[in-house]
C-alpha cells in the first residue's frame, strides 16, 4: 500500500469518527479539540480493523497524530 492510500484511508477514519470537515495536516489529540480520550480509542479501534493491524500496549500511545500514526501503520505492515 502506498504513502498516499495510508495518508487518504488514515484521514477519513480520523474525519469520520471527530466529525469535522477540515483537517489539518498536523492534527493530533493536542491541537484538535475534538479528539478526545473517546475519540482516541475509537481510532485506534478502525485503524485496527481497517489496516488489520494489532496494536499493541506497546504502541497504543503513538496513535495520537496522522504523523504517528501514519508512522505506526507503516512498521506494522512490515512485520
């Protein structure tokens, strides 16, 4: 899957659950208002589902930014 397919699938999950229309490039759990702790588990929750991922204790906490998780998503789909 490419960078671009990730970013893409990555922002609409993120849009879908926060409910909003503009996302801005740097959106995390600190600079947007939105994603909250309910909010967090519930992307973390489709990421899991959409990427066939298992996330983790150890990486649970670096799905706070599209940076990271972006970041994240990339590994788990090397293993």
């Amino acid at each position: 899957m490419k960078i671009s397919e990730i970013t893409k699938k990555v922002e609409d999950i993120i849009v879908g659950v926060l409910h909003i229309d503009n996302l801005p490039l740097n959106a995390s759990s600190i600079n947007v208002k939105e994603w909250d702790s309910l909010a967090y588990l519930t992307i973390v929750s489709k990421l899991e589902k959409d990427f066939k991922l298992k996330i983790t204790q150890k990486n649970i906490n670096n799905f706070n930014s599209i940076k990271n998780i972006i970041k994240e998503i990339k590994l788990c789909i090397k293993k």
